[in-house]
C-alpha cells in the first residue's frame, strides 16, 4: 500500500471521527436536531435493513440452487458408478503372459512327456507279454 494512499486514509478517518462527533455534540444539545437526526437515522436504516433482506433473499436463493446443483451430480454419478458396477460377485480367470520362447518350451516338453508315457505304456505291454 502507497504510505500517500495511507495517509489519504487515515486523513479522512479522522475526518470522519470529528463530523460524527460534532453532529453527536449538536444532537445532545439541541433537540428538535436530535428528533431530525433520530428520525432521519431510523428512515434510513429502515431502508438499509430492507435492502439487506432483498440481497439475503437473493444470496440465500443462489446458495440453495448451488447445493442442489452440487448434490444433483453427486446423485448421478453415484447412479452412473452404480449402473456400470455389476450387482453380483464378479469372477475372472486369469489369463497368463507367456512369452513365445517359454510357450514353445512348453510344448516340447509335452511332447516329451508324452512320448515318455508312451514308451513306458510299450515296456509294460512287453513285461506283460513276457
């Protein structure tokens, strides 16, 4: 803050402590400018306490249609989160990751199982046969 604009401030602060003091003085000491000054302070603040209710009326208007607003999409998107998320138990099978060079791995050694079973199926026909 500017110390010119400070000083302008304070200034016209002081200004207007002595007018309210002087017209406070002149209140006390003559009275029909006591009942004019009362008169004129209850009209305006009359007048003031009716415009700060039409503005409370409109700020409080503005503020009820934001919390609706607020808690009509709070509202959907719970109803949205809901209508995508099944009702009943979810299950899913894993689906592995293999790598090509592990898959081919894999079927050689089946195979070699297999063929495993297979001479072993031919020793024991030939025990057998024995």
């Amino acid at each position: 803050m500017n110390s010119d604009n400070l000083l302008q401030l304070l200034h016209k602060g002081f200004r207007v402590t002595l007018g309210a003091t002087t017209a406070l003085v002149e209140t006390l000491q003559d009275p029909q400018k006591r009942e004019q000054n009362l008169s004129e302070l209850r009209s305006e603040l009359s007048e003031r306490v009716q415009e700060w209710a039409e503005r409370g009326e409109i700020t409080e208007q503005e503020a009820r249609n934001l919390v609706d607003s607020i808690l009509s999409q709070r509202n959907n998107a719970a109803r949205s989160s809901a209508a995508e998320t099944p009702s009943g138990p979810v299950t899913t099978t894993p689906s592995p990751v293999v790598s090509p060079d592990v898959q081919l791995e894999m079927q050689e050694l089946t195979a070699q199982i297999a063929a495993m079973r297979a001479e072993l199926e031919r020793l024991r026909e030939s025990d057998s046969d024995s």
